[in-house]
C-alpha cells in the first residue's frame, strides 16, 4: 500500500468501527509543560484520559505528527529509526477495551493490508494474562508466536512522566534472517533489526502522578500507536523506512541538490538529511524556531546533525532549505498548513544551516585536538565539552556522536557543572542591587501602585534612604510613579511637601522585590514622613507611552509582514522612542521596512481605542488569545493591551488611550544585533516631528546649495557622483603614468647603502593609493636589492609606505622597518615583509628617514655584492 491508501483505509476502517476521526493535532502541545512536541497520538487526548475534560466522544481515530529525539543518533544508520514521524491510533476512552482493540488490529493488519500472518508476531506483559488468552483463543494466534515480556518492553508511558499509562502488546513483523543477529534466542524484543515492532496497543489502565504513584484512570480504556513510515516499509515490500513513498521522493530531491549518486558510503548521510529536513519542516511549521533553548534546542541538534554529516562527506554549503518545499508538496494534501509557511520554513533553515557553517570546520578541529588529548584516559571533561557547545554551537548530542566513533565517554557531570556556572555568571552580570534597606515594609504598610489611573496623587512618605548628599530614596504608600520594567523607563516628576520639595530622577523596583521607590533629589526644604503630593511628569509619561504602545503596533505588523514566526525578544521604551529586539533570520529589505511602517501608521490614523485590561487570570488571556512577551514569568493574573482586532499581548506598562495619540512613527533604523536576533529603532509623537523638521532643514540647504528643486535632488546627486567618479578615474591614470615616469628618476637618484638602492621621497600631491602603485612599478623595474620608504603629506598626519625588494625580505622585513619608522614619527606602522605602512607626526619626518638608514646599515650590513642595473 502507498501511504495515501493506508492514510484513506485506517481511518475508513475504524471510522466503520464507530470512531470519530479527529484531525492531527499541532506538534506544539497546547498547554502541557511535560512535552516539548507531541510525542505520541495520545497526546491531544490525555485530558480525556484523566477526565479532565468533558467526553464528546467515546471512540476516537487519528493520524498525529510526532516527533522525538530519543534515537536521533541511530537516524539514517538503521532501517527503522526516525525523528518525526506520523502515528495511526485508535483510542477509546472509557468504552470497549482489550477484547475488541486486539482483534480489529490483526483484522486491519491482515485483512485490509493484507501483510502475510506468518510474519507477524506478537508479545503481552509478563502479567497480562487477559491480553494473551485474547490472542491465542479469539485470534487464534499459535502460543510460539505469543512472547511474553516485561515493563521495559510491554508496559507504556506515561507521555512527558504523568497522566495515563498501562501494559501494552505489540505486533513485530518479522524483516527476514538477513536482518537478524543470529542468536538462537532472537526474537520480538530483540535489539536487532529483525524483528520490527509496527503496532502497539496500550492498555490504559492508570493516572501516573508526579511522585509517581498509579492511581486507577477514570476513564480506563484503548491507546494505540502504529508508524506511518514502518507500516509502509513493510506493506510495500522495502528494505528500510527511507525506501518508501514518504521518503523517496525526498531522498531523491537531496540527491538532485547536492549533485549526488547514492552508495553505501554517503547513504547515511542522506537518510537522515531527508528524516531531519522533514522533522524541521513540519516543526517550524507548526511554530517552532531553533534556539538553544528547550524544543529550540532539540530543532537546532536535528539540524546540526545533518550538517554534521553532510561536512564529513564533503559538502560544505547549505541545502536543507532547499528539500523542504519538496516535503511540502509531498505533504500539503494532508497538512495544508505547511503551504502557508512554506517560504518562512525554508528561510529559517538556510539561516540556521549558514549560522552553523560558520564554525562547523573550527570546532571539527578543536574536537579532534580535544579527542587526541584525552585519549589515554577516555574521557572528554566537561569544560571542553561546553567549550564545543558554547563556543561551535556543537549540541551534546553531535559531540556525544563524534565521541562514540572514536570509543570515547563524556564527562557529563562537568559539563552540567559548566553549564550552571555560565548561568549564574550572567546571572550576575543582570543583577542590579539596590542600596535601600527598608526591613519588613510589605508587613508593615499596604502599598499600592496607582499610575494606571492617576499622575498625580496625595499620599506619605513612609521611608527614605539618602544615598549620597541630597539624594533620597523613596518609598511612598501610593505612587503614580511607574517602576521601570518590561522595557519601559521609570516615570520622573515632583514629590511636593508641606515646606520641602523632591524632583524625582527615576522610579524602580526595589531589587528582589516587588516595592516601588523613586529616587530623588531634594531640592528645597528638609525631607520629612509627612503627607506629600506626587505629580508624574506628565508631558515625559505621555511621550513613554506613545512609544509603548507603538512596539504592540509595530509587533503585529512585523508578524504580518515577515511571518508569525516573529516574537520580540527584549526593548527599551523611553520618551519619544524605543528600541525593539524581535527574531528574524535576515536583515529586512527597504520595501519590507516601508510596508512595515505603514502598517503601524495605517492604525494610529485608524485612532483605535486601546483598552488596557488589568487582572485577568492567566488562563482567560491565553484563551483570548494574547501573546506573552519575550522571557517574562507572569503570576496567576496579568494585565493585557488590546488594541482592537490588530493586537493582543500581555503587558504591564502604560499606555496611550486611541492610537492616535501617537501622532507621527518613525522607522530610523534596522540593524542585527546577535544570531537571530535584528532590531529596529523608531520615533514616535514630538521625537517623531523633530526627526521630520531636521530632514525637511537637510533637504532645504541641499536645494539651496544645488540650485534645483526637491524633487531634483535625487539625479542632481546622482550626475554628481558619476562626474566624480570620472574625473577620480582620470585621476588615477595620471597618476599611475606620472608614477611610471618617476621610477626611472627615483633609482637613479636613489642613495647606495650597503649595495642597496634606497629609496627616500615626500609627495604633497599623492596619496597613499598613488605611493602602493609607485612601489609597484619600482619593484618591478627594480626586482633585486632595492628597498624604498614614500611619503605623503597630502593630509593633515604624514602617511607612508615602505617595499623591499623579494631578495631583501628575510634582511630588511617592510614590517620591521615600519615599525622603527613610526617610532621615530611618534606614530605607528607595520604590514607584511614586502610592504608596509603607517603614519606620524609631518615635523618628525626626518627623523623617519633617519632611523630608515640606520636599519639599512645595520640590519644590511654584509650586502655587499655588486648591485646589478635594471
């Protein structure tokens, strides 16, 4: 069966058997922390299984992505392994159990696919007499092809630690001697390839807890799991899972690409490409990006993987991005998700591939040095291992791999140890520590946080702390002045009493705590605990918030412009501006950056209300589907901006009323920042105008200067430009032939020291471009015994260059004389044996020259052959 008839008769099948088909869930799973991607077609079900949640229906049948890393090294070595992967299951919950599960699974294995029954084994748990008995009497499978095996082999789950788990029997379809070990004692269970497991049957008897305790499931009933890829291996008669029609055409596309014949040597290599590829398709896909951080990381070990691979065979260049439009169009009937994303997966990969190309050869070498150093002992130690990690971007699992080829352990202790030292280094390195001890405050006073409503407020003093003369810190029992946080600057203002008057300079939280304090300085009066009133300045909160609210504008119209894969990743938000961090993997071109402005400008002309909901528990606002910020920890209830139907995110700080507050946005620049990571800067409100009026002053000079209008400005400077560039181009033929000319007069003028020509002249109408040409045309008319030192004083520092003859290099190295030269100019110089450079001070140029000859004499001395003419 080709997989499109196995996709259409597994679910036909069960559909006649009264289940409900329910489509593949995401590989990302929706609120389950135990996984990293759905592991198994249970998964979406597991709060069915728990009782959880309400059953609306009793039967279920499915075709689930999966993805696992646990055999990612043995992918592309062996017939059967591979990392993503699509799960056929039929599952009841609470309704029929093993007497009904185990005969419709021989009934579709051997009726619908119609595989041959004597290759067909089965095993049960040790325990589970009900299940054997099943098979032997109602199936009437022979007591020889019934195994009985224990927990390791036959008892399942639970999936990511907790939820429901029970004994399990699996059917093994029998591959044939050639793929066996040989031992009289193989069979089902068996590490060999023989023997290849290809459905299981779960038998979901309990609710594995935390501590892992079994309690009995509420709703005991049917898990099931059957590979896509190793039904169709043995249903269509292959020798490996890569051999089928979910991989050839896969297989065939990377072949193509790398310009490849397939043997026995790059095979390997190959395979896993095309299971890796298809893994990362489908994940990014579905949401996931490669980072060195939890499903991040296992992406990017897959993807490194095969590169890994891919180098060792010779191919240095990036190419996975280029098979994963094939895996769409294999797949898209199925999964037409994968077609909207299809160019925003390609593109993540090519950069991730470049990004570790990049340091895939160093970090070879760094191992092999590492391997030979600690081969005596074995044992790679866990600093080097971080080192490959850190360094290269070598996953453990690529440097556990390169380990085994060559029979040697990793010292994982050490590199955990490592790991947790890097993490509390920059955890320091973030740390700011505050200076204010105010012992027992949330005990003693109910403080309150009021900026979201007011600017201004009557309220105490409760502390104060000076920090340094007329320097206080503050802690008042209501403040409407914002802490920073979230990326957003504190507030500043006034704090007025009775007979004293605060400016506030900054507002921030006490560290370690959630205590507002404003820092101030005392500008009248003397500070006392007394009632005071509080004023944010108003005109500076505005202009924050204008800004704050434009990075929500500006999030979402960067997911719609370069793909939902975008998050932000960090900002600053400040009066007037912010700076935005967001994940992307290549610069954004100028129409992108246009359309992106636009978008955000489009909403703030479109005045649309912002409303800003504050408490809401967690749970209700992802459910309203607003999006988290980067790295933030949020408790049981969060504040969430939205912005009518354009955006939605949780966040803390403060903002405008109606987009149209913002007034104008600006786009100033975008740039990268780390791997990944680009970052824009933009204006907004008054900053936004001021950018404006001084472009608008730029623009009227230039007409002025230039004579033309606006509108001309553009092929004024463009005529401009290309007049210089001839007449620079002339320029350099004058100079080249007016080099040419000289040379003769240059040796012939040149002084003899030690049978050396040397060269010494000052141009005030060269520069150094025109001094490397003439030292060129002179050491090839010249080629022996000829060294020359050139200066130019065309600018305000003396520049100049020094050549040496090729006979002279290992005598009189140019680097070494330039660096005596620039000595001697009070400046610096240096450069390679043939040619250098450097510069000084113009009055010291005699010293220059100077200390030249004194090398010459020195360093030259015993050149004394006579020298021949060109």
């Amino acid at each position: 069966m080709n997989h499109r008839e196995i996709r259409r008769t597994f679910l036909a099948f069960y559909a006649e058997c009264r289940h409900t088909i329910v489509p593949s869930s995401s590989l990302i799973p929706k609120d389950d922390p135990t996984l990293l991607f759905a592991s198994a077609g249970m998964v979406q079900f597991k709060p069915l299984f728990a009782g959880t949640v309400p059953l609306t229906y009793r039967r279920a049948v499915s075709i689930q992505k999966c993805l696992r890393s646990t055999d990612l090294e043995q992918v592309g070595k062996t017939i059967k392994y591979n990392t993503f992967f699509e799960m056929l299951g039929n599952f009841s919950f609470g309704d029929y159990f093993k007497a009904e599960a185990i005969p419709w699974a021989w009934e579709y294995l051997t009726k619908v696919v119609e595989l041959p029954k004597d290759r067909l084994y089965v095993s049960v748990f040790i325990d589970d007499q009900e299940a054997y008995e099943i098979w032997q009497k109602k199936v009437g499978l022979a007591s020889d092809k019934i195994y009985r095996l224990g927990e390791a082999d036959n008892f399942w789950g639970p999936a990511g630690g907790v939820g429901a788990c029970g004994p399990c029997s699996e059917i093994y379809f029998d591959m044939g001697e050639e793929f066996g070990c040989g031992k009289i004692e193989c069979g089902p269970g068996c590490n060999c390839e023989r023997f290849i497991e290809i459905y299981n049957i779960v038998f979901p008897q309990f609710d594995q807890q935390p501590d892992g305790t079994r309690l009995p499931l509420k709703n005991r009933g049917i898990d099931t799991g059957m590979g896509m890829e190793r039904l169709a291996m043995v249903s269509q008669s292959k020798k490996s899972i890569f051999e089928t029609d979910l991989f050839a055409p896969i297989v065939k596309a990377i072949v193509k690409v790398l310009d490849l014949t397939i043997n026995p040597e790059n095979r390997a290599m190959i395979y896993a490409a095309a299971d890796h590829t298809r893994a990362l398709t489908f994940a990014i896909a579905d949401g996931a990006i490669p980072s060195n951080e939890a499903r991040g990381y296992m992406l990017r070990s897959i993807l490194r993987r095969a590169q890994l691979l891919a180098r060792r065979a010779g191919i240095n260049q990036p190419f996975m991005y280029r098979v994963s439009g094939e895996i769409v169009e294999l797949m898209r009937q199925f999964y037409p998700e994968l077609v909207q994303k299809r160019e925003q997966v390609a593109l993540i990969i090519k950069s991730e591939e470049e990004r570790f190309l990049r340091t895939i050869d160093e970090g070879l070498e760094r191992f092999k040095e590492i391997a030979e150093t600690h081969r005596s002992d074995g044992v790679i130690p866990g600093a080097d291992i971080f080192k490959l990690h850190d360094t290269f971007g070598f996953p453990v699992e690529l440097t556990k791999e390169l380990a085994d080829e060559q029979a040697l352990r990793l010292d994982m202790d050490g590199f955990e140890k490592a790991m947790l030292e890097q993490k509390e280094k920059s955890k320091k390195e973030h740390t700011v520590e505050a200076t204010l001890s105010i012992k027992g405050t949330t005990e003693r006073y109910e403080l309150r946080f009021v900026g979201y409503e007011q600017d201004e407020i009557t309220t105490n003093i409760l502390e104060y702390q000076e920090t340094e003369p007329k320097i206080f810190e503050v802690l008042l029992q209501e403040t409407p002045f914002y802490a920073e946080a979230g990326g957003q600057v504190g507030d500043t203002g006034k704090i007025i009493g009775p007979d004293f008057e605060l400016e506030v300079l900054d507002s921030y939280y006490k560290a370690g705590s959630d205590i507002r304090l404003s820092k101030a300085k005392l500008v009248k009066g003397q500070i006392s605990k007394t009632a005071v009133t509080a004023v944010v300045d108003k005109a500076r909160r505005r202009e924050i918030e204008r800004a704050h609210t434009a990075t929500h504008l500006l999030h979402a119209a960067l997911r719609s412009t370069l793909g939902d894969y975008v998050k932000q990743e960090g900002s600053l938000v400040e009066p007037g501006r912010f700076r935005f961090d967001f994940v992307s993997f290549q610069s954004m071109t100028p129409d992108q950056i246009i359309k992106v402005e636009q978008l955000v400008y489009q909403k703030v002309i479109e005045n649309i209300k912002v409303e800003q909901l504050r408490d809401v528990p967690v749970d209700q606002a992802k459910e309203m589907g607003a999006l988290a910020f980067f790295g933030e920890e949020y408790g049981e209830k969060v504040n969430v901006i939205k912005i009518g139907d354009y955006s939605m995110e949780l966040c803390g700080g403060t903002h405008i009323r109606s987009t149209g507050e913002i007034g104008m946005f600006r786009i100033i620049s975008e740039t990268g920042v780390a791997a990944g990571i680009r970052r824009i800067e933009a204006l907004v409100g008054e900053s936004a105008y001021e950018q404006a009026l001084s472009e608008r002053k730029t623009l009227d000079d230039l007409q002025e200067t230039f004579g033309v209008e606006c509108k001309l400005l553009s092929q004024k400077v463009n005529e401009l430009t290309s007049n210089q560039n001839i007449l620079e181009n002339r320029l350099r033929q004058i100079s080249a032939h007016l080099a040419n000319l000289l040379t003769v007069e240059l040796i012939e003028k040149s002084e003899e020291i030690n049978n050396v020509k040397t060269i010494t002249v000052n141009y005030d109408f060269f520069d150094v471009t025109d001094l490397r040409q003439i030292a060129d045309v002179v050491r090839e008319k010249r080629k022996t015994k000829v060294v020359g030192l050139l200066f130019s004083s065309l600018e305000e520092r003396l520049r100049y260059i020094i050549f040496v003859s090729k006979d002279l290099e290992s005598v009189l190295p140019a680097g070494k004389l330039a660096q005596a030269v620039g000595k001697a100019l009070d400046g610096g110089g240096g450069g390679k044996p043939n040619l250098a450079e450097g510069g000084g001070k113009k009055e010291n140029l005699q010293k220059g020259i100077a200390a030249f000859k004194v090398l010459i004499k020195t360093q030259g001395a015993g050149l004394n052959e006579p020298t021949s003419t060109y």
